[in-house]
C-alpha cells in the first residue's frame, strides 16, 4: 500500500514537474514573440480596421469622419469604368510578366547553367537594376523615352533608321504599357533569373547524370528533371510577380501618373489619385481594401494550390 501511494505521489511530481516545464517554455515563446506581434497588430492589423471603418464614410481627411454612406464608396469603385480599366491594366502587366518576363528569365537561367565560364558577371550584370530604386529606374527611362531625339537615346537611334521617326513613347495610348512593361522587365527580369539559377544549382548533379546514362536527351531531361525539380522556385517566382504586379505604382506614377486619358492608370495610382491628391481619403481607404482583398484571395488560392502538391514537387 505503501509503495502504490508512494509510486503514484512520484508520478504526480512528475506530472507536476513536466506541466511546470511546459508552462515556461510556453512563457518564453510569448515573450519571444510579443514586440513581433505587438508591431503586426499596430502596423498591419489596426490600419486595415481603420481602412475598413474610414471606407465606410465621404471622409476628406479632415475632422472625424460623420458622414456615414455605408458602401456607396464600394459601388461606385466597382461602376466606375477608370477603375475597371485600372484592373486591367493590373491584369495585363500580370499576363505579361507570366508569358514573357519569367519564361525568358528561366530560359536565361537554364542556359547560363551551372558551369558557364563567367556566371558571376553575367548574374552581377542581370541583377544590377533590381539594385536600383524605382525611383531612379523611373528616371532613366524616362530620358531613354523622351520623344526629343536630341534627348531620348531611343528616339535617337529610331531617327537614324530610314522611313522612321521619333516616337511619343509615354504619350501614346497604344505604346504607354508596352513601354511601362518593358521597365518592369528590365527592373525585375535579373531578380527571377536569379532564382531560378540558384534552384538549378540545387538540383543535384548525380540526378542529372542518371539521366544521361539512361539515354535522355537534354529535351527530357528539361521536361521530366529540370522543370519538376524547379516547381517550388517556379512557384515562388510566379507568387512575387502577380503580387508585385497589382500593387506596382512608383514606376508608373514618376513616368506617366497613369497617363496619357488613364490609358496606364492602375490601382494603385488610381488609389493615390483619390486618396492623397483629391483627399476622397475615405473613398482612397475603399480601393486600397479592394486591393487588398484581391491580393489575399490571390495569396489563399496559392497556399490552397500549393499545399495540395505532390510532395517531390514541395
């Protein structure tokens, strides 16, 4: 009798020792995470609620916000047809950037390879504007675009060619996003290349020399070893350059401020127009949660998409 009570007071001390053990390391973890959490609630999670309650109001920015319009701001963003052609133009740099930039920037990546004489120069070069602010991308393109010949180096060499002349660039409606994109590209081209040389390089070589020796030829080995192998970063890659690509302003804004007649308008602008020009800072709150909603129902679908993949292509 004596040795069962004694047994079980051990058992009890135990159990009393390990929830003690639990309750500190649980201690520790909150306080680890505590200042993180403290700046995500104050910086992230307060401004979206202040958003969603300033959206709900016709507030100019001054004063407390008393006129009360429920969603009418969201009504007209979704009626108003300068909006629309934002959303558009969101869609088409995404477009874009998913069948030029990042197929060229892994085909780049592929050829470069892992044994090119010279990697380093030509990773350094690539990867040089991503190194550059907007700011400063902005500016230099807008010299190369001038429509001056005797200023924008472009227009100066389209005049040297026969039977053509210099171009508006910036002012053209029908050239404004070729332009804008071919910035984006330039800008953001060498940061995709070089992740996906840095998947290339881990892959390893003893999987691609299997290959060899079973007979595959570089067509094969492309299609059933690099690629599969390189699915994460691709993922990767495609996730930064959608999201990037909805809430991209500083480019557009410094060369064009989504022009010529909102031909280059895009939400973001077109949120800084009403919000910080125009001071329709409640009408601003509502289409910066519209942008948001769209890059969060896009950042689920990719988790969701992401998660159900098999787990050689994690």
């Amino acid at each position: 009798m004596q040795t069962t009570l004694a047994g079980q007071s051990a058992l009890g001390a135990q159990q009393r020792a390990r929830f003690q053990r639990r309750a500190a390391d649980n201690l520790t973890i909150v306080l680890f995470l505590a200042p993180a959490l403290v700046v995500f609630l104050v910086f992230v999670i307060y401004p979206i609620l202040q958003s969603v309650y300033y959206s709900l109001f016709n507030w100019k920015g001054f004063g407390p916000a008393v006129d009360f319009i429920g969603l009418d701001n969201y009504v007209r963003i979704l009626s108003d047809a300068i909006f629309i052609k934002a959303v558009g133009n969101g869609l088409l740099i995404v477009l874009l950037s998913l069948t030029i930039q990042l197929p060229l920037s892994l085909l780049l990546a592929l050829m470069v390879g892992r044994d090119l004489p010279g990697r380093v120069v030509f990773r350094t070069i690539f990867f040089l504007p991503y190194v550059f602010s907007e700011v400063i991308v902005a500016l230099i393109w807008l010299s190369l675009y001038n429509p001056d010949p005797e200023r924008g180096f472009i227009n100066a060499l389209l005049v040297l060619i026969p039977g053509l002349k210099a171009q508006a660039f910036l002012g053209d409606t029908s050239l404004v996003m070729a332009c804008i994109f071919v910035v984006l590209t330039w800008k953001y081209f060498g940061l995709h290349m070089l992740l996906y040389m840095a998947g290339v390089q881990n892959i390893p070589t003893e999987v691609e020399e299997a290959a060899r020796i079973d007979g595959a030829n570089r067509r094969q080995m492309l299609t059933f070893i690099t690629i599969p192998l390189l699915s994460g970063t691709i993922r990767t890659s495609v996730y930064l350059s959608v999201v990037g690509s909805l809430q991209q302003f500083i480019l557009v804004w410094i060369m064009t401020k989504g022009g010529p007649v909102n031909a280059s308008e895009v939400m973001a602008t077109y949120m800084y127009r009403f919000g910080f020009i125009r001071f329709w800072l409640g009408y601003g709150c509502a289409v910066a949660l519209v942008m948001f909603l769209m890059c969060l129902i896009f950042s689920l679908i990719y988790q969701y998409l992401a998660a159900r993949r098999p787990d050689y292509l994690a």
